[in-house]
C-alpha cells in the first residue's frame, strides 16, 4: 500500500466514472420490434424496414432502431425520403443506436401533427 499524502507528492487519485447504465425497457422494446443492431448500410437496414413493414399489421407502428450509419460505408444519416418507399403507410420511427437520433417517416410526422395539444 502507499501513502498518497505529504507534500512530496505528485501523484492524485481520481475516483473512476463509470456509466454502465442502460435503458432496459427501451431495449426489450426494440428486440420484439425493428433491431436493426449490426445492419451495415442504409441499403441494409431499409431491406430490414421493409421484412417488418411487409409483415405488421394495417396501420400498426414500425418502432424500434439500434442503426448506427457511422459503421456503413457512405456515413449519411437515412432520410424520411427513404424510410417511406419501404413503409407501405405504416407509421414509423427508429432510433439511433445512442437515442439520440431518430427518423420518422412520413406518416408518422402527419400522425403526430394531427395529434391534440394539451
């Protein structure tokens, strides 16, 4: 063991930061809806988008994520543009890998457009 204190000291202990946490509810959501963990292009996840759009029920929500277009070979964020040629009407709305980013596609921008305000 060695004594840090005394005025010859030069070295400073610093207690670690962890940040281990994470969104366990949000995660569970995602993995029974759209995981698009490890797609590696926009081509691939749109491919992914369009398996659950083709599969969901008339006018339930597409949600979910985990994309993450700083991994894809051209690292441009997806547009509502394309997320709309692979949703058929569906509502949708995927997170980034972080959440810090989402899309939606056009129906759910008109969704929640006509949504009441308190």
């Amino acid at each position: 063991m060695r004594d840090l204190s005394g005025e010859r000291s030069k070295v400073f202990v610093f207690p670690g930061f962890n940040d281990a946490h994470t969104h366990l509810g949000e995660a569970g959501q995602i993995k029974l809806n759209v995981d698009l963990a490890g797609v590696k292009s926009l081509d691939a996840m749109l491919a992914e988008v369009a398996k659950y759009d083709k599969s969901a029920p008339p006018g339930s929500w597409l949600t979910g994520g985990r994309w993450d277009h700083t991994l894809w070979p051209v690292k441009s964020l997806p547009t509502r543009q394309e997320l709309d040629k692979v949703t058929e009407g569906h509502p949708a709305f995927l997170q980034r890998i972080d959440g810090h980013i989402a899309i939606a596609n056009t129906a759910a921008l008109k969704a929640a457009a006509s949504m009441e305000r308190p």
